[in-house]
C-alpha cells in the first residue's frame, strides 16, 4: 500500500442525496412490512464527498474532515466509536498496515442529513478498492462496494442501519429502492425514476435548504424503531409505505402536484409520531412550502439538518424568496444549489 501510494494517489467521490421513505430500507421494518411492499426514494445531489489517500507513517492511521480535528490511531487500538470511527473500520477492514492519511473533503455541511457520512464511506471502500486492483485483486462491483460500506457502518454504528444512503452514493440518479425481504441477494429491486435527459427539468421543481443546525439521526430512527418494535403506530407505517409508493408513481409520471400531496401526507405522518423531527427552523419552512402549494420533509431522519421541497416551477420560484427570508436570521443557514448527479461513485 505505501508503494502504491507514494507512486500514485488515491482518489475517489460519492454524492449525497436527498430522500423519501426512509428507515424503510432498515431490516427492522422492512421484513415484517414486507407484504406492503416497502419502498424508499432518493435524488442523488451535486454535493460530493471526496476522499484522497496519502502515505503516512508505518502502522498509523489519520483521518482529517472538514469540521472535525484530525485523529491519528495505530491501526490496532483505532477507536470505532470516534466521531470519526467508521473511517477507522474501513480502514481496519482492508488492513492498512502500512500507514494511510485518509483526507475527506466534504461539499454538504457537516452533519447536515444529507448522507454525507454513508457517502464518505463509500468513497473511502472504493478508493481502497482501488489499491486492491493494483495488487492483482478483481476490481469491485458498484453492488459491492455499496454492500461493503453498508455492512461495516451497521457493524460499528451500534444500531440498524439503513441501506439506500449508500446506494444513492454508488449509482447515482434519481431511484425508488424496493425492499424485497426475501432474503435474496440483493434484498432490494432499484427502480429508475428520472431518466438524465429529465434532469434539468427535475432540478426546476426541487428546492433544498440548511436549517443551519446538525442532526443526530440516531436521535429519531431511535424512537421511530423502539415504537416499531413495541407495536406502536404499525398503521402508520403502513400509510407512510402507501404513500411513499404513490409519490414515486407521481413523479415517474410527472405530475408533481400529485407527488408534492403525498409528501405532505407523509411529512403530517412523522411528525404525528416524532414532533421533534422539526426544529423551529425546519417548522417554518415547511409550513411555508405548504402554504405556497408545495410538499416538504427533512432529509434523512429530520432533527435538524436539511427540508427538501417540491412543486410546481412557478411555486418552487415563489417559495425560494419566501424560504431565504426565514434562514436569514440564522447565521449557518442557508439555501443549498440542488444538481441531480448521475454518476455515483468515481474513482
């Protein structure tokens, strides 16, 4: 490895995404909802998370993000439960022995909803994908790389994880994600949504916003799954499943009226459940999407982060001055440039 990196360097990117469903595309739920026919949506977005791999110092390895100090740890006592900590079991993973500086440069605000911590870690599998090829290994499948970076942050997360955050950083577009819960091999069926040539058109009906505050998505999937597992709200899981179908449908279609109703439908749902998942920022500004005719949700599992609109172009133009006037007294916040990504992961 620290030939290959003194010779060559390393790079690799995923994006983040926007999202829909989520916490569907957890085990938890997902098998005992299976006759529902659980699905999640996602738009992969411009905000890319790159990874660069460095030589470092024999048995070392540091790990330096945007918002967070650099840590460095000898492989064999690298901490997992470090705020850091899933770069450090990717790195454990593929037994960087010989030292590695793992350099993330992040696009998306920190903590901000937007998956940036799934796609860092699948740009992370990919660029160590990379040295593997150069040993000989046969290179990785997009499917595998997703697997790989999923299945090690449900390992150190502590907690279920869901899936579609790393399948959106792998392939990239605009998809539905059907969760099979057959214990086949891949336990999902991806639906393409928005062809690219729709893209442009797509980004016109589609506004994203920073409340300015960071989300802990263990916070509410936390409860959501305890509430789950205690036979709590099973019937509106159910319409959430109903209703994340019917948005993927209307969108599929192009009739983004229809899909902007179902997300307030879904929206009115989990808030029922979570009144937390808003904070008063993020209260505001859906309020207002609503009012100008327009459906929205936080990204992720809410508290905190990013909200997510959509409508008609002429509501979307009218609603974006209506949303910065809200962001405005906070310091942080701030509207995000939303470009759909059609490449996923690059090496």
């Amino acid at each position: 490895m620290q030939n290959i990196l003194e010779k060559t360097e390393i790079k690799a990117s995923a994006p983040c995404r926007i999202d829909m469903g989520g916490t569907l595309d957890i085990k938890t739920l997902y098998y005992p909802l299976r006759h529902y026919s659980p699905c999640t949506f996602n738009l992969a977005i411009g905000l890319r998370t790159e990874i660069r791999l460095l030589p470092y110092k024999n048995g070392i390895i540091k790990v330096s993000s945007k918002g967070f100090d650099s840590v460095e740890y000898p492989l064999e006592s690298a901490p997992f439960d470090h705020d850091l900590g899933l770069m450090f079991a990717i790195a454990s993973y593929f037994n960087a022995q010989q030292g590695v500086h793992i350099l993330i440069d992040s696009s998306s605000p920190p903590r901000s909803a937007l998956g940036g911590s799934s796609a860092a870690a699948v740009a992370l599998v990919a660029a160590f994908s990379k040295i593997c090829e150069y040993t000989g290994e046969p290179r990785f499948s997009k499917e595998k790389i997703a697997f790989l970076a999923h299945s090690i942050e449900e390992s150190v997360a502590g907690v279920p994880c869901g899936f579609q955050d790393q399948l959106a950083a792998v392939y990239g577009g605009v998809n539905a994600w059907h969760w099979s819960a057959t214990n086949d091999n891949p336990p999902y069926k991806r639906e393409v949504i928005a062809e690219k040539s729709d893209f442009k058109k797509l980004e016109q009906n589609i506004l994203l916003a920073y409340c300015g505050i960071p989300h802990e998505s263990k916070d509410i999937n936390s409860k959501w799954i305890k509430q789950f597992l205690t036979g709590k709200n099973r019937n509106i899981w159910n319409q959430i499943i109903s209703w994340t179908q019917k948005f993927v449908h209307a969108l599929s279609d192009g009739d983004i009226e229809e899909a902007a109703e179902y997300m307030k439908k879904e929206t009115a749902a989990r808030t029922q459940m979570t009144p937390n998942v808003f904070d008063s920022t993020g209260q505001m500004l859906v309020h207002a999407a609503e009012k100008n005719q327009c459906g929205a949700r936080f990204t992720g599992a809410g508290g905190g982060g990013c909200i997510w609109a959509i409508g008609e172009v002429d509501q979307i133009n009218r609603l974006t001055g209506v949303w910065e006037e809200i962001l405005a007294p906070v310091n942080t916040a701030c509207l995000l440039d939303l470009n759909i990504d059609e490449k996923g992961v690059t090496v």
